[in-house]
C-alpha cells in the first residue's frame, strides 16, 4: 500500500513537472494538464502524511489539500476545453474556477498563520477518521461547508467534462486517427478516476459507503496518478504536446509518417477544401507568415477553425505539414522581393528573416526544397552579374 502510494506520487510529481515545465506547455494546454495533476499529487501526499502520522513533522502542509482538491477537476476541464476547440485557457468567467480555492484560504488564514507547533498540537489532538475529512478551524463557514461545497463543485466540472468529451466524440474522429484516440481514451480515464476518488466521500458523510476512509481515498488518487503518468509516458506525443502538429523539427520521423498516413483520411473532403481554400486566403490576405514563429495554434485562434482540423485538411489538400506549408508561403515572398531588387539592399538572410524565416538553416533547406537550388545559387541566375 505505501509503496503504491509513493509510485503515484513519484510518477505524479515526474509528469506533472514535464507537462508545466516543456516549452510547448503553454501552446496546448499541457499547463492546465500539468497543474490538474499536480493537485492531485498535493491531495495524495496531504493524504499520506495524515495516513502516517507524519503531519505533525510537516504542519504547514495540513489544511491545503483542499486547496488542490479545489482546483483538480476545474484545470481539467479548462485542459479539455482547449484541447477540443483550442480556446484561450483563460478567458472570461474562466478565472472564477481560483474563487473557491481562495475563499478556503482566507476562511482558514487564522489557522495558517499559527506557528508550526501550535499546528502540531492540533493535529496531535485529531484523530484518524472524520477529522481528516472535517476540520473545526474554519472562520467563516460551519465545518462541514467546504467539504459538501468542494464536492458539489468538482461534480459540477466532471459532469462538464463527460459532457465535452460525449459531445465531440464524432468530432474529433476518433475512430480513424489513432493519436486522437488516444488523447480521447486518456481524458475518459483521467475523469473517471479522479471521479472515483472524488465521490465516493460525499455518499460517505451522507449515511452510506462506511468503508471509504482516508486510505481509501489516498489509494484511488494513486490510482489516478499512477495510471495517468504511465499512459503518458507511453505515449510521448501527448506528454510533450506534440498532438495536432505534425512539426518535422519536433517528431521523430517515424511518428510524422505515421501521423500523415492517419491524418489523410477525412471524413469530409469537401469540408477539408473549403477549410484550405479559406486558410489560402487568409494567409495570402494577412501575411501572417510574415510573423516569426507563427504557429498552428495561432491560426486555428484567428481562423476559428480547431486545430485538429487545420492539420488533415493541410494534408490532404496540399501533401505537407503545418509547417512545410506556411514556408512555401514564405520562399513566394522571398522571390517577390528578390525579383524587386531587395538584394541589393538586404543580405539574403536579412531578406529570409523580413520573410518570417527565424533561422537560416530552415530558410535554406525549405527553399531548396522548392526551388531546387540554395537561395545563393537562385540569386545567381536571376542576377548573373
């Protein structure tokens, strides 16, 4: 028991870290993910150290699960939301899920700002039971209000969830693009064990499920940690935030194959060219790939067309990735330029970077590519002299 408690929290703590700390975290979502699983890694320890009784070694730490237990489900659900409509994770009332957290906090302040012995004694004079789930220190509220409260809310953002994930399973055509499978199977899975660790509590206090005790609820959070952490761990491209992109630079050229070779199957291939014909359109008319760096999550945001869309339909209607497509945009107006004599005013990767092309080593090879020489060995026979 205590060794599966700790591989939860070790594997927890291992990809909450990657899915906050990578680079493409903040593009994707995987910032929400990350956090929603590191809540439930803070519940799991909280719920360890009242187990073993070592909560009176750490005091400052008694009290805050409930802090994470409030934001657990709710940054799940923002993480859901992006990922299926690729939305701005923030946005709105979005920002009221850190009320409920926040009211606890200031609810309790008396309690944290004693000292840690103070803390201690406190926990010394608790018993195991009711008291971990129950606590009398409360400022504002009666004792039991935060706890029937938190599970009324975090029922609340499951039941959104379910409800997203059910909505959109044709959608995201899962039975024909394995990735989007995957990233499906992973969100019922993460939902419906953070559900079986979140529920079963609030039927307890309610006159029923007797043997739900706080050992219990530590082994279902393992449950939920251990599981979660293992399937990302196999599966890469959605631990890293790879899932809808296609990036040659960033996947392993097997994966890419094999992405395309899922990803040219539409269901609606009328629908996929009028999605390349608009984004063709927009592109030309904005020259948004004049912008350095400029991604697929920045376009699906501007088009409002998901991205989970964006990048089959660039497949099929034009045989290349995301990022293949948008520098053939870019060597066009490369040759638009040079054809006006902007080499004689530019060096060539001065030109490459007006173009959007943020390193040199992707400007050349992009534009041998397409024009099957080097930009230099181009410029000389349009310009012998």
């Amino acid at each position: 028991m205590v060794f599966f408690l700790w591989t939860g929290m070790v594997l927890g703590v291992l990809v909450g870290m990657i899915l906050v700390l990578f680079p493409k975290a903040r593009q994707n979502g995987n910032l929400t993910l990350g956090l929603s699983v590191l809540s439930v890694f803070h519940c799991l320890l909280v719920s360890d150290l009242y187990l073993s009784g070592r909560m009176v070694d750490f005091p400052h730490l008694s009290r805050t699960g409930n802090i994470s237990a409030y934001l657990c489900a709710p940054l799940l659900y923002l993480f859901v939301k992006k990922t299926l409509y690729q939305l701005p994770v923030l946005k709105g009332f979005t920002w009221l899920i850190f009320l409920p957290p926040l009211v606890y906090f200031f609810d309790y302040l008396p309690y944290y700002l004693k000292s840690a012995s103070e803390k201690a004694a406190i926990i010394e004079a608790q018993q195991l039971g009711e008291a971990n789930f129950l606590f009398s220190e409360s400022l504002l509220f009666p004792e039991q209000f935060h706890f029937y409260f938190r599970q009324l809310w975090l029922l609340g953002f499951i039941i959104l969830i379910v409800r997203l994930l059910w909505i959109n399973r044709d959608l995201l055509n899962i039975h024909k693009i394995k990735l989007n499978r995957y990233i499906y199977v992973f969100l019922w899975f993460f939902t419906l064990s953070l559900s079986i660790a979140i529920f079963p509590p609030f039927f307890r206090f309610l006159g029923g499920f007797d043997f739900y005790d706080l050992g219990t609820q530590a082994f279902t959070l393992a449950i939920t940690l251990t599981g979660s952490a293992l399937f990302l761990l196999f599966n890469p491209r959605l631990l890293y935030g790879f899932y809808w992109e296609s990036s040659p630079v960033s996947i392993p050229q097997e994966v890419q194959v094999k992405s395309q070779i899922q990803t040219v199957e539409p269901v609606d291939i009328e629908g996929y060219r009028e999605i390349c014909k608009s984004l063709s359109e927009l592109m030309k008319e904005e020259k948004l790939y004049l912008t350095q760096g400029f991604s697929i999550n920045e376009l699906s945001r501007i088009s409002n067309v998901p991205v989970y869309k964006i990048s089959p339909a660039i497949n099929f209607c034009f045989d290349t990735n995301f990022n293949q497509w948008i520098n053939q945009f870019r060597i066009e107006e490369f040759d638009r330029l040079i054809q006006q004599g902007e080499h004689e005013r530019l060096t060539l990767d001065g030109i490459a970077s007006k173009c959007g092309f943020s390193n040199r080593t992707t400007f050349i090879s992009s534009f041998k590519k397409m024009k099957g020489d080097t930009p230099s060995q181009y410029l000389k026979t349009i310009s012998p002299t």
